[in-house]
C-alpha cells in the first residue's frame, strides 16, 4: 500500500531532524506542513530532501490543514505524527499500520511515553491513556469504554484514506479532529485499533493557565458536538476515574503533591465547563480562555458547520 506522513510544524527545531532519522529510511515520503516557522525547521526539511508546504500561521487548522493535504495525495495511507512525537523506534510505520493493511481497522494509533525527567503530572496521563495491551474498538464498545471508544491522537495515527473519504474527512475544528473523525468512521461501522508496541515519545510539562486553556477547547468542542456525548454518556465519569487513579499514585509516590492534584483537577473541570458553556460567549471571552486564539477570527470559526452525522 502507498503511504505518506504529514507531519504539521512550527518552530519545531528541537526535534525535527531526529524525527526524520527514525522514519525517512523506513519511509521515505514525508510532507511537512509548515506554519511560518521563524527558527531552522524549513532548513531542515530542505536539507534532507523533504517535502514541504509553507502555509501562513493563522491559516493553520487542526483538521482543515490535515484534510487539505490528506486529500492532495493519492495515498492509501495517510499517516500523522506532530512535530514533537519522537519514534522510539524506526519500524514505527510497520508496527503501526499493520492492522490496516491485514484489514482489522480504519485507523490506528500508537503509545505515547512521557520523555525523560517527567514530573507525575506529566507521565501519569500517558499511564492513563495508553496501556500495555492492544485494541481493536468499534460502536459496538462504548457500554465498555464510554468516552474512551473514539480515543485516538494524531500525534501518531495512520488512516485509510478512502474511509476517511466515506465520512467527509477531517471536519474544521478548534481541537480534537481525530476524536471526531473517529467518532463518524465506528458510526458507519469502522474499527479503530490502538497498537501499543508502536510507541513515540510524546509529553507536555502544563501550567494550570495552561490546562484551564486546553479543557476550555475541549468543553467547546464537545458543546459543539453533542452527538457524541448522547452516544458515550457523561465525560465526567472518565474524569472521576483520572482523578481516582492519579490521588492512588501520588499517595504511593509523593503525598505532598496531593494539593497540586486537586487544583490541577479543579482547573480542568471549570475550564472545561465554561467551554461547554462558552457557545454564546463573546468573541473577546473566548479568545482569553481559549488556547487558540486565532481561531476566533479564522474563516473555519466564522463558517463553522456542526451538523450530526447520525
């Protein structure tokens, strides 16, 4: 099968070119989708012979920019990494795409590890999110994994294309474009297969300003989208059982950190409550909660369609 990696970047310097050692001689047809970056990363590209788009930085979208490019190519693969999951391996493509090629899925998606020297804060997400054993999930398992059935990252995520066509593609969105996707390919009977042995090096150290900014686009999203809370049931649940299983690690590591826990968890709920409620919200208000702030004024908010594919 006929494959390419888009990978989107900006300012992404710091890990482009070990990216590029990990998957070029496993794969050697890589897009990159630039957006004005002001440091070295055109120049890396370049100077490995990679193609690359340069796109201005408020024309970026998380799922338009993917859709755009996905539907440039004639690929049977598509397959998405972001600028600072690292493949821990160099057979990464192989492991990830198998379960398309030998026909068990509509897409895949890998295991993320926190780096080196992550705090619990930083780690315990990945713990939590992406576990030992592989997947293969359809429509048929939410009563078993509720919100966690349309769980996918396109920090790693391979997708067969023409699914991906059977649904529309990726829809313009302020965050969460593979969730969404994900969600319409198991409506129409796809399956969605997590390969933990396919494994990146991906995390975030966050701020609480930052967290309240990340759920806040999350509860919009979602408010957008109410067909996907109708068919998973509440995403509190979800979070009760974060929340449960981060308090038993920190009692077993570092009780001290138990007010931070709380905290960072009371941000997220509130950020993303406000965006759940932010639909009538000002512009001017989004913009200050929002983590993306130039989305407001993007032609992708301003012509923003949310009909439900059921």
């Amino acid at each position: 099968m006929k494959m390419l990696i888009i990978i989107p970047t900006y300012n992404a310097e710091p890990y482009l070119q070990e990216i590029i050692n990990k998957l070029e001689k496993h794969h050697p047809e890589i897009l990159i989708v630039d957006s004005n970056s002001i440091d070295n990363t055109v120049s890396i590209a370049k100077s490995n012979n990679i193609n690359i788009i340069k796109i201005g930085q408020h024309s970026f979208n998380h799922g338009a920019t993917r859709e755009k490019y996905r539907k440039s190519t004639s690929s049977d693969i598509v397959i998405y990494f972001t600028q600072d999951a690292i493949p821990v391996e160099p057979n990464i493509i192989e492991k990830l795409t198998k379960p398309l090629i030998e026909g068990k899925a509509s897409v895949s998606y890998g295991r993320q590890i926190p780096r080196s020297g992550a705090n619990i804060f930083e780690a315990f997400p990945r713990m939590f999110n992406y576990g030992n054993d592989p997947q293969i999930r359809s429509i048929n398992d939410v009563d078993r994994y509720g919100v966690h059935t349309f769980f996918c990252s396109n920090s790693c995520a391979a997708y067969l294309n023409n699914d991906l066509d059977e649904i529309g593609g990726f829809k313009p969105t302020l965050t969460n474009e593979d969730y969404f996707a994900v969600a319409e390919l198991l409506i129409n009977g796809k399956k969605i297969a997590y390969v933990p042995n396919a494994q990146v090096i991906h995390s975030h150290s966050y701020t609480l300003k930052d967290e309240f900014k990340r759920y806040f686009d999350t509860g919009y999203v979602r408010a957008e989208r109410p067909w996907v809370q109708e068919l998973v049931g509440d995403a509190e649940k979800m979070g009760m059982k974060y929340f449960s299983e981060l308090t038993k690690s920190i009692f077993n590591n570092n009780i001290l950190l138990l007010p931070y826990a709380i905290s960072q968890t009371i941000i997220k709920f509130l950020g993303f409550k406000f965006g759940y409620n932010a639909l009538k919200f000002p512009n001017w208000i989004k913009k200050i909660m929002s983590g993306q702030k130039y989305y407001w004024d993007s032609p992708y908010y301003l012509n923003s369609n949310k009909d439900t594919p059921l």
